[in-house]
C-alpha cells in the first residue's frame, strides 16, 4: 500500500500546461488499486483547491465532489494515535508536524510508502520509505 499527499492529488486537477507531465502521472497513479490517503490529505486538497489566489480554483461543489472521490482509497482519520506519533517522528527527524502526521498516518494503514514531492526522495521514516513518482519512473 502507498500513501498519497496532497500534491499528487492537486497536479492531478492541474490545468497549468508547465504541471502537464505531472498532471499525467498523478492521473495514472490515481488509477491504481494499492492507494491510501488520509482525512488531513483530504483537508488539506480541499483547502488549496478551493484557494482565492489558486489559478483554476475549484468551486466548493466540483472540490467537494473530488474530496468524495478520493474517498474511495481507504482513508486514515486523524487520530490521537497518529497526533501522538506524528509528534514524536517530527521531533525524532526534524520535520514538519504536517509531514510527519502523513507518515504516521501511512504507518497506522500498514503502507511501506508515501508518494510526495515534499518530502525526501528515498528518505526511510523507521521503515515508510519516501518516493516522488515525479522524478522515479518505478512510482
């Protein structure tokens, strides 16, 4: 199982011809079977999609209604089990919280990656390894 973050899910709504190659491989990844998000991704798609300053910004409902799209990848909930882990793995490796939260969140649903453009590329997290699909062919 694999985790996607919130930018695999905006390129895969881009419009912007410079993300076109992006746009395509976060639309392929999308199609797979072996995908998790979780609910902060979710937020956090809804936030930036629906953004003022945001070229092609979504409307509430066409936001919305991809948000009730993706749910159909299982989705980890912010938990107290995931807030309590994602502290310590921020503190532990010297990331963001946000970040981190994604991790944990990977971790609790059981997958061995996270696929995201924020993070390391090849980073290990004790065991969930970090892959851009924009720059590893293998995705």
């Amino acid at each position: 199982m694999r985790l996607v973050d919130t930018n695999v899910l905006l390129y895969a709504i881009s419009d912007d011809p410079s993300e076109a190659a992006k746009a395509s491989i976060a639309n392929e990844l999308l199609s797979a079977r072996d995908l998790v998000v979780s609910a902060q991704v979710l937020q956090e798609f809804y936030v930036q999609a629906t953004r003022p300053s945001r070229p092609g910004r979504l409307s509430h409902e066409q936001a919305a209604a991809l948000v009730s799209a993706f749910c159909r990848f299982p989705v980890q909930a912010v938990t107290t089990e995931v807030v309590l882990a994602a502290v310590l793995t921020s503190h532990r490796h010297q990331i963001s919280y946000r970040d981190a939260a994604i991790v944990e969140a990977a971790r609790v649903k059981g997958c061995a990656t996270v696929l995201s453009e924020d993070l390391n590329h090849g980073q290990d997290f004790d065991g969930i390894r970090v892959l851009n699909p924009f720059l590893d062919p293998a995705r």
